[in-house]
C-alpha cells in the first residue's frame, strides 16, 4: 500500500484537493525521469541545437547557395524560376486551361480549393475511423494531391532550359568604361550600338557584353561590318578612322589605348 492512499492533503491552500482537468500532472512521483528545465534540459536543447548550427553551416560552405546576376527589373528577357517547393504551383500555370484567359482558375481557384479542404478536413471527415484504408475519400485525395506535385515538380525541373538560366544569370564582372575616351564618344553615337549593349557595353536584353571574349580588332571590325548572330552588319557609319578607333577601344575592353 502506498503511503499516504486514502488520505487528502489540503494543508497548502494553493493545491487544491481534486485534480483540475487542465494542470499538468506532478511529476515528482517518478524520482529520475524528470529533471530541471534549467539549466538542464535547456542545455541539452543548446548544445543538440549548436550541432545542427555548426552542421549547417558547413552545408552552405560546401554548397554555396547558386547565386544569379543582380536582379534588373527592366530585363524582360529574364525567366524566374520559384524554390523548389512551389516548382509544382509554377508548373500548373503552364497548362492551357488554368493559364492566359483562364490563370485565374490555375493561379486562385485550384490551389484555393486544395488548400481551402485541407484547412476544413477536420470539420468535413468526423469519422472516427483512423486507418488510412478505411479511409478511401481522405486517402485517396491525399494521394492524388502527393502524386500530382510530384509530377508537376518533376515536369518543371525536366522542362526549365537550365543551360540558357545559367548562361543567362551569369554574374560577369562590372567594367568601368572610360566614357571620356574617343572611342566611347564613337560608340555611344554611331551605329546605333549603345541601344543595344547598352552605355556601360556590358549588353543587355537584346545584346551580349562586349567584353566576354577577347577579340582583336581586327575581328571586331569584321563583326560590325558583317554582323554576328542576331547583329546586323552594315550599322556602322562612321569613316575607316572612327571604325579602327573603335575595334580597338572595344579590344582593350573600353580602356584607353
Ligand atoms: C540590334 C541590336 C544591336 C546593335 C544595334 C549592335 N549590336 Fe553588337 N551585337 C548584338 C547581338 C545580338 C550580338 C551577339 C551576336 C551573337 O553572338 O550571336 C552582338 C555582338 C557584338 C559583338 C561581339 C560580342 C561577342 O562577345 O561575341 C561586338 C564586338 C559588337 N556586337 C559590337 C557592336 C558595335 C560596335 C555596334 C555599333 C556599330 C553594335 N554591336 C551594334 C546586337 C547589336
């Protein structure tokens, strides 16, 4: 028999006699299964917590985060892709009848459903059956729900032209021109240049940076004589003498002779 069974202690007027339903239980009558939230338990909390920390961050060290260019809202050449976890959401909106006209049912209504039953479902599904295939309805919306964001996600990553992201968000390094050279003065007034590889010549939506690769003048002139890829030859109006300025200005990566 215990000691004390039978007996009421109310000595202390702060304990009451019967158990209130919401006041956790005393944990005193299990001796070495409890201990001090402090500093013992909190300590245990911070040093499993300063493991995880230090383990982090050697993940980003070793994985650096896949930083692109600085974002240019100007830039409508650019196609932004979510984290990974909204893959699923971006990918649907690529579909006909929930993008364009209808982006309203892909972008409020679908996910506004799917998210909306799954807030109610413990007011909807009061059964008091537990066992997953006891379940059809529950389960098998579940499923349906898992299957397809895998599969969307899966579709977005297989479809994202990952090469031209890459190539596209390259960071480049930022080169001061010398815009008081006469080379830049050529530039910036001929040939229309300046529209398209833009007034630092780092290039912008519709033309690469002048500076990627290191041409001679020689072939520079021979670019903006006969064009290259998707620049037209024949822009140039200047005379032989502003064109030899140029190419070499361009060649010495808009730097001075
Ligand atoms: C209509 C827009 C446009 C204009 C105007 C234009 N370019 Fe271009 N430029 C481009 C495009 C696009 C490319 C990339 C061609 C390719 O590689 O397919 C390019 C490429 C170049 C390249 C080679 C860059 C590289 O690394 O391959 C040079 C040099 C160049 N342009 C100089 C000029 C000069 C000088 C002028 C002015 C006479 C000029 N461009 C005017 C669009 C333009």
């Amino acid at each position: 028999m215990h000691k004390g069974k039978g007996m009421k202690f109310v000595g202390d007027s702060r304990v009451p006699a019967e158990r209130m339903p919401n006041i956790p239980k005393d944990y005193s009558e299990y001796p070495g299964k409890t201990e001090a939230f402090w500093p013992n338990f909190l300590l245990k909390e911070w040093m499993v917590g300063a493991v995880f920390l230090v383990g982090y961050l050697c993940l980003t060290i070793a994985h650096p985060s896949p930083l692109e260019r600085v974002a240019d809202p100007t830039d409508t050449g650019y196609i932004p892709l979510p984290d990974w976890y909204f893959l699923f959401l971006y990918q649907l909106l690529k579909y006909k009848y929930v993008s364009g006209d209808f982006t309203v049912i892909g972008a409020v209504i679908m996910p506004g459903l799917a998210f909306g039953a799954l807030l109610l479902a413990p007011f909807l599904d009061t059964g008091k059956e537990r066992r997953f295939y006891r379940r059809p309805i529950a389960s098998g919306l579940m499923i349906l729900a898992l299957l397809s964001s895998i599969y969307l996600t899966w579709e977005s990553v297989a479809q994202h032209d990952w090469e031209a992201a890459a190539e596209y968000g390259k960071i480049v390094e930022e080169v001061e021109v010398d815009t008081d050279a006469e080379g830049y003065q050529i530039y910036s007034t001929q040939g229309s240049c300046i529209g398209c590889h833009g007034d630092n010549m780092m290039g912008g939506a519709a033309a690469p940076s002048m500076f990627e690769h290191d041409y001679t003048p020689e072939e520079i002139i021979e670019i903006i004589t006969n064009g290259k890829g998707a620049m037209p030859g024949g822009l140039f109006d200047g005379t032989e003498e502003e064109l030899q300025i140029l190419a070499e200005f361009i060649s010495a990566d808009g730097q001075p002779e």
